[in-house]
C-alpha cells in the first residue's frame, strides 16, 4: 500500500467517484471504497469526514481561502484578492479534475443529500470570505457582497465549464461570467473596487 501514499486522497476520490457511477452512491459503503483504493478504514477518515466530502473536500477550500485573504497585502482590496484566488483554483486544483468533475457533479445532481451538502459548501465558502474581508477591514456590507459575488461568480463558471463539450478551461469561463456579471449591474470590469467601477 505504501506505493500509493503520495496520492492517497486523489486515489480515494477517483475509487470513490468510480464505485458510486457503477453501484450508485447510496449503495457505495466506505468500506467498498478503501478496498478499491488499496488503503484502509483509518486512511479514509484521515482524509474525509464521510463519503459526502469526497466531492467536496471538506473544508479545503474555504481554508485556502481565508489564508489568501489573510497573507494578501493589507492595502489589495479583498474582491481582487479573491479574484486572484479563483484563477489559481482553477488552474491547479479544479482544471487537472475536470473530467471526473463531470461525472461527480451528475452524480450529485441526482442525490438529495449532495445537493444540500454541496449548498453548504457554498455557503461555507462565502462566510469564510466574508469572515477574511472583515478581518482586512472591510465594512460589513462590502464584506458580504463581496463574499457573495465571489461564491456565485465560482460557481456559474464551474457549471458552464463542466458543461462545456468543447473544452475551453475553467478561467475563461470565470473571465465571462465576470464581464456577464459587469454588464448586468452596468459596471466596468476590472476595476480595483470589486466586480467593477459604475459606468
């Protein structure tokens, strides 16, 4: 087993993702999982919490989040900060993924439970961003608008792209979805301020 431990938790989620396409996820036990992956029960649970959070990773992502916030010079406003941390996300945890991201999120479209976990997660995602702007100062208002554009901006350019057949990559579907979110609350993208600068 050894062999396996510098991808363990890849390994675990593609057995995971694999198992759950053929038997389903309700049929899919923690046990049928670690015998796929070649580990045991306790290196499971050294990675996820249950067999939900192979999908969604736990609290990873808001974690990384709040660091960035956190080490990001005190004078960057928080919506480029975040900016920023989207394109790194999407190039070195979600792009190399895509394809069993598409089979995880049909998957999830069909269970009940995921879908609320995977609200959850979004909603975690947006408090530890709120909670990282309020910590650099932000007032409270921007501090959530900022959260909350950032959240949506993330997540209607990952069902694009998981959606996408032709294979554009995850930042020119965030590239879009941010100059869409620009034109709809007429602003300029690219601004300094947030989304962007009223036109």
């Amino acid at each position: 087993m050894g062999r396996w431990a510098p991808d363990t938790r890849e390994r675990l989620r593609e057995a995971a993702v694999d198992l759950f396409r053929e038997r389903g996820f309700a049929a899919t036990t923690v046990p049928d999982i670690v015998e796929r992956a070649g580990v045991t029960r306790r290196t499971f649970f050294r990675h996820f919490s249950d067999k939900r959070e192979v999908f969604f990773g736990d609290d990873e992502i808001p974690r990384l989040a709040t660091a960035l916030l956190a080490a990001a010079p005190a004078d960057a406003p928080a919506f480029d900060v975040a900016w920023a941390g989207l394109h790194a996300l999407a190039a070195d945890r979600f792009e190399p993924r895509r394809a069993q991201m598409v089979v995880s999120r049909r998957i999830i479209e069909t269970e009940p439970a995921l879908r609320e976990r995977d609200l959850q997660k979004q909603a975690d995602l947006r408090e530890a961003i709120r909670e990282g702007c309020a910590a650099r100062g932000v007032d409270p208002l921007t501090a959530r608008v900022t959260a909350g554009a950032t959240v949506d901006l993330l997540q209607t350019a990952l069902e694009l792209w998981l959606a996408d057949d032709a294979g554009q990559p995850l930042v020119r579907h965030l590239d879009v979805v941010r100059r869409r979110m620009a034109d709809v609350l007429g602003v300029v993208p690219g601004s300094a301020s947030g989304v962007g600068a009223p036109r």
